[in-house]
C-alpha cells in the first residue's frame, strides 16, 4: 500500500461518505436501536425509494437537463403505500406523465412494491395456522417502531377480507384444475362435516405415488346423487373414468353406487379399519379386544381366500351372541380384502387398505378451521376446506411403497379383466338357456 493512499486522486476506498448517505444513516439511527430486522426494513424502504428515483431518470431522463427528444416528465411526488411483511406502509412515490400530454405513466418499481397478492397469501397461510382475525397483527415480523406506526391493512376487518378473497381463489383453482394429465391408480372418497355442513372430497394417486387433491361439493349427507356430482365433475375436467382403478372407501353404500355410475370398470375396496371399527362398537366392552386381534389376523392372512375363511368363522361364532356384530362383520366383507386379492405387496398396501390417506387431508383441514366458532352457510365451509386441502397437497409426500404401484395397475387390469370374461360367461349361459 502507498503512503499517500488517502491523499492519491486515483484511489477511490479512501472517498468521505457522501451526504445523502450519512441523512440516511441519520434516519436509520432509531431502527438500528430495535435490532437487525428493523434496520433491514428502514434501509430497504431506502433502497426501494432510490429504484424509483433511478427509474424516473430513465423513463424522463436526469433531472433539471433539457431533452427536446424526451418522451416523459416529472410530475412530482404523490402519497402511496407498499406492502411490506403482511402491512401496508406508506411512502412518497414519484409521479411521471407522458410529454404528448396523454396521461400519467406507470413507474415499475412501484407497481412491483405494491402488490397486494402477498397480504391475500399472508391472511391465509396465519388464519389456516390458528391465528384469529385480531391477533393477526401478532403474528406479523417486527419492522420497526417507525414503520409499524404508520402501517394500514390489519385490523379485523381488512384481515377478513383478504382471508375470504383468498379462499375463493383456492376454492375457484382447485374447482377448475386440468385432470387430463393425472394418471391415477387410486381414488379415496370420503366426507368432512363443518358444523352442519358436510363436504364430500376426493383424494387421487398417481401412478408415481403422489397424492391429489382432486375436488370437494356440499351436501347435507353422503348421498348417491352429491358423489355422482362430484365424480361427473372430475370427469368432465379431464379426468379417465374408463381405465381399471382402485376406489377405497369407507363402507357407504351411496358412495359406491356413485362411483360404479360414473367409472367404467371400478374396483371397490372397503376400508379395514372402518370395518373394525363397526364390529368393535356392537360388542360389549370385554370381547372388543379379543375380536379386533383376530380381525387384524385375518386381515394380514397370506391370501384373500384365508382371510375370508378366518372371518367368516368369526362371524359363525358372533351368530348366537352378537347377532349385530356378525351382520356387520359380513357386510362387504369381500369388498374389504380387495386390497389383499390384488396381491399388493405389503408396504402398498398399509396404505391402501384404509382411507387413512384422505383422513389425513381431512384432518388438516379440520385443524385448520379450529377457531370458526360459527359457520354461516355452505359457501364459508366450502372454502375454508379447499384452503385446508390446498394446504395439506403442499405437505403431502409419496405415498409409501410406491415403486409398486405399477404392479397394482397391472393387477388392476387382470382383476376387470376377470371379471368381464366372467361376466360375458355368465351371459352367453343365460341366452343359451
């Protein structure tokens, strides 16, 4: 280093800082006292006003130079607001009109910092975390004493209404998503109740083991024609309704004449766990445990035609006793081995033998509404859970075993394959007879 460093012309690092600077170091002397994050804000805010100014200059060129060529002017500062970390802040924005007199020009700067479709998202993601309406304002990062004071649009009332205009864009996204590239070897069906509300939704897997939110309709109950609605939805949304798939669900005889009126070749599957449920709650206390363990045998037996052989023992032997536990216990008995007839290797079929996945869903968006203590109409249920489902497809992760899902499909196919050569059979029979 030379010895006249700090003299030499030609060396720039010894330059005094210049006065704007120090009035902006001056300015920031407060947040500096509040920590790093409000000096960060206070200096952005800075920085964001300077890209204004340095966009001015570019659109109406340096300020106080004669340009007979200019095609823009200054026209002054004018009162505007930015968003910043869930707020609205004010601050003084430049203004520039066109030189032909036609009218005022956008600054690009400004248009990107006032946004507002991050408040939409802000509202959201805090209300689907449990934060109230009136304690949004907690939730929000700390920006500055200065800042804070002067910010707008977090109170109850504002909050509100980003959260329900956010909610109808999700609900709205996921009503119209394009099915037609989902490729699904799985659906699940099942309902949700939000007070007096009950929203029926449906959950798909795609052959790679991702898992879909697909789509949700209100109804009073799980009736035939709410699934037909739903189901005839994804449809014509894209969806195949002709390829062989697996449809878990949970036992509801409305659910599964929808699903056979719109899939062409649909193959039932019963979910275990509500079936054990079921024949558990028609027993007295003292024998629950000892049939669940033998249902759960049965249900991990080596094949199909054990399993059933197992359970239909039970079943004989609940006759005399527990006339309603046997009933149950029969009722789609078949339908719940479907799973284990498929010969779906066993880490699949943790998955697939209950509707577990779909509860999961369900159980985010139930979560998620906690703090709704009244539920006005339908419309409010249906967005708060589109918002939940929507959430929980961003924590959704590949279902477990799914390298073999590839083999399901195939044994899909061999399943509706059977049972169409049955069917054809069966009818060639009655017409010679």
């Amino acid at each position: 280093m030379r010895k006249n460093y700090q003299t030499d012309p030609m060396d720039t690092s010894g330059l005094a800082v210049p006065e704007t600077v120090n009035v902006a170091l001056a300015e920031l002397a407060q947040d500096m006292r509040e920590g790093l994050l409000a000096l960060a804000v206070g200096a952005g805010l800075q920085v964001m006003a300077s890209i204004m100014e340095a966009e001015v200059t570019a659109i109406a060129g340096p300020k106080g130079r004669h340009d007979p060529d200019r095609t823009a002017t200054r026209h002054g500062h004018g009162a505007g607001s930015v968003t910043l970390g869930g707020r609205r802040v004010p601050v003084d924005r430049p203004r520039v009109r066109a030189a032909d007199g036609s009218g005022e020009l956008p600054v690009p700067a400004y248009e990107l910092f006032s946004g507002t479709e991050v408040l939409g998202r802000m509202a959201m993601d805090r209300m689907l975390a449990g934060l109230s309406t009136r304690r949004y304002p907690v939730g929000l990062e700390p920006v500055g004493t200065r800042t804070e004071q002067t910010a707008t649009a977090t109170s109850k009332s504002a909050v509100s209404r980003r959260f329900v205009k956010a909610t109808e864009t999700a609900l709205a996204q996921l009503l119209a998503a394009d099915l037609s590239s989902l490729d699904l070897v799985a659906l699940m069906i099942d309902g949700v109740h939000f007070g007096e509300h009950l929203c029926v939704v449906a959950l798909g897997i795609g052959i790679d083991g991702t898992k879909h939110p697909l789509s949700l309709v209100e109804g009073s109950t799980e009736n035939t024609t709410v699934v037909r609605d739903l189901l005839v939805d994804l449809r014509e949304r894209g969806l195949d309704t002709t390829a062989p798939i697996l449809v878990v669900l949970d036992g509801a005889k409305a659910l599964r004449a929808a699903v056979r009126e719109v899939f062409d070749h649909p193959v039932i599957g019963r979910c275990q766990l509500h079936k054990i449920r079921n024949v558990r709650d028609k027993l007295p206390q003292k024998l629950r445990s000892v049939v669940v363990k033998r249902m759960r045998t049965a249900y991990h037996a080596e094949s199909a035609l054990a399993a059933q052989a197992q359970l239909e023992a039970l079943a004989a032997e609940l006759d005399r006793t527990h006339p309603g536990a046997a009933a149950s216990l029969r009722e789609g008995l078949e339908e719940t081995l479907t799973v284990l007839r498929l010969g779906v290797p066993p880490t699949l079929a943790r998955t697939l033998r209950s509707t577990n996945a779909i509860e999961s869903m369900i159980g985010i968006c139930r979560d998620h509404s906690t703090n709704v203590k009244r539920w006005r109409d339908g419309t409010m249920a249906l967005r708060w859970c589109a918002a939940g489902m929507v959430e929980a497809g961003t924590q959704f992760r590949r279902v477990n075993g799914h390298l073999h899902l590839k083999t399901l499909r195939a044994a899909l196919e061999r399943h509706v394959a059977t049972e169409t050569v049955g069917g054809t059979r069966h009818d060639e029979t009655v017409n010679a007879a």
